[in-house]
C-alpha cells in the first residue's frame, strides 16, 4: 500500500509539473505572438494638463523613447525628461495597456513678468520662466525697478534676487487671499528708497507698501477696500501706507 501510495504522489507530480510547462510554454509563446503582432507598441501618447507649453514641445523631447514596447518605457527616465523643461513643475505618467500611455502634466503658472529686455516670467516659487509667446498676452503684474543683472535670473530656477522673492511673496498673499486686488495690479515697483509700490491699472492709482511688515498691511488695504462700500480704491490717487498702522488716502484733485 505504502509503495503504490508512493507512486500516485509522483504521478501527480509529473502531471502538475508537465501543465505548469505548458501554461509557461503558452504564455510565452502569446507574448512572443504579441510582440510579432506589435500589440505592445506604444503607439499612442496622450497629454493633459498643458495650458501654456503646444503638445508638439514635450513630444519632441520624448521622441527617442517612442515605439518602444509599453513594458519597456522607463516612465520615471520620461518624467524626468519633460521636467527638465522650465514650464513644467511635475509630470505624472502611467501605462494604458496594450499600447497608450497617458501624461498628466502640471505646468508652472507665472505670477508676474520682469521688466526685462526679454519677457521672463516668474511663478509663485520665484521659478524664471524662459521668454515664450504666452507673455505677450498674459495678464499679469509687472515687475519694475529691480537690478536687471542677467545672473540672477537663471531660467528654470529660483532667481537669486532678494527683493524679487520679497516681491513675490507680496503678489502670492494677493493672489491667494486678496484675488480682488490682484486681478488689478498692474505693476509692483521698487521706488528711490527701496519701498514697494504697488500701481494699479485703473487711473492709475498708487499703493505705498513701504519697507517692513508687508503682510500686515495687505491685511489692512483689504479691510479698508472692504469698508469702502460701493467706492473703490481707484477713487483715490494715493494710499500711502508707510506709517504704522494707518493708512493716508488722498483723493484724485
């Protein structure tokens, strides 16, 4: 009983080893059928998320890893590829068997353009934007009376100016809490004695920042545009803001 009882274990064996080769044989032999027919092939890339950047820009920077098998993209080398491009902040990639892939791109949105010979943006990282067609009709705020040294504005990299960066930190708080004022900025400036300026495009009426505590005052600017009722700020020519915790309004003569 022992030795037959020995033998069908075996048999078993032989059984379950002999239908594991022929579903390996199998499946080896459908991805090599796949492969022939190209099934695998990326043969369709798909973007999202471009506002700025044509299509035709990131597809030329990936085009060596095309027609490739989508088991064979290395989707982290693509991603890293396209966010070598200054405009783009992130790119999310994912495979869509049997043959797509999908990008998902997040670009850099500019927060002001620097009164420059060439027309660079800056976004909300203080990150330079390369010079690019969108700048002739982006609205946003300029940037004026700041040093213009080339070297501080690499493209694709935070700029090394100080006052920029203060400067951006200035038009983020509005873009984020004070959307209002923002939308009708039309130029932050350093004037003579290094105090920010804000000038907006109506009339055009002058905000005086000054030098210190920033922030708070934008708080201050908000609360008084609140209590203005159906007035707006650009009744008056001047809101000068350099003393502490008041704020001087002169009106247009």
């Amino acid at each position: 009983m022992s030795k037959k009882k020995k033998q069908k274990i075996t048999l078993r064996q032989v059984i379950g080893g002999s239908l594991s080769f022929l579903f390996i044989l199998t499946l080896w032999g459908a991805v090599r059928w796949a492969n022939y027919r190209q099934t695998f092939t990326v043969d369709a890339i798909r973007f999202s998320g471009l506002e700025i950047l044509e299509k035709e820009t990131v597809q030329k920077m990936i085009s060596n890893l095309e027609n490739q098998s989508i088991h064979d993209v290395n989707m982290g080398e693509m991603a890293q590829i396209i966010e070598s491009n200054p405009f783009i902040k992130a790119a999310r990639i994912s495979r869509h068997f049997p043959n797509q892939i999908k990008i998902n791109i997040i670009e850099r949105e500019p927060l002001a353009m620097l009164n420059m010979e060439s027309a660079l943006m800056i976004d909300n990282e203080a990150v330079v934007l390369p010079n690019h067609p969108y700048a002739e009709s982006a609205l946003i705020p300029i940037l004026s009376g700041f040093n213009n040294a080339k070297d501080l504005y690499p493209e694709g990299e935070q700029t090394y100016s100080v006052k920029v960066k203060e400067a951006i930190e200035i038009l983020n708080k509005l873009s984020n809490h004070y959307p209002k004022l923002y939308d009708e900025v039309s130029e932050l400036t350093l004037n003579k004695d290094d105090e920010y300026v804000i000038i907006l495009a109506d009339r055009p009426t002058k905000v005086i920042l000054g030098k210190r505590d920033i922030i708070p005052k934008l708080n201050i600017l908000k609360s008084f545009d609140k209590a203005l009722g159906e007035r707006q700020l650009t009744d008056y020519r001047l809101l000068d803001m350099r003393y502490k915790k008041q704020l001087i309004a002169r009106e247009w003569s």
